[in-house]
C-alpha cells in the first residue's frame, strides 16, 4: 500500500481579494500580500520565505486604508 503525504502551507489569505494601493506596491487587502507574493505562494516559495513574509503582515497593514465592511474598498 502506498502511502499519500500531504504538505500544509502556510497562508495569510482569508478569501478577500482586492488590491489596494500601499504607495510604492499594491497589497491585498485581504490577506496584505504583493502579486508577486501571490503568484509564487504555493509553487516558487519555500516555507520560511512564506513564514517570513507572514510574520511582516502586521505592519504592511498599517499602509492601507481601511476598507469598507462590505470588502469593497
């Protein structure tokens, strides 16, 4: 019998997407990462980049405006 492993990443992403400008990048405002970020999270990254990156998210929220309750900036 073959044994089936399944990887856990790690993500900040809480399923709403919406870029918002955080003067020199745009963030999600969901989950506060880049598009590069996005792009590469579950087949460019490591885990410790992704964990890395997670633990810098407090303080890219600091850079946005808040957004309206209905998840529409």
């Amino acid at each position: 019998m073959s044994e089936v492993t399944q990887t856990i990443i790690s993500s900040p992403c809480i399923g709403v997407c919406k870029m918002q400008n955080a003067g020199a990048v745009d963030l999600c405002g969901g989950c506060l990462r880049t598009r590069d970020e996005i792009a590469r999270w579950r087949g460019g990254m490591s885990e410790d980049e992704r964990l890395e990156i997670m633990f810098e998210l407090p303080e890219r929220e600091k850079l946005l405006q808040p957004m309206q309750s209905n998840g529409c900036g």
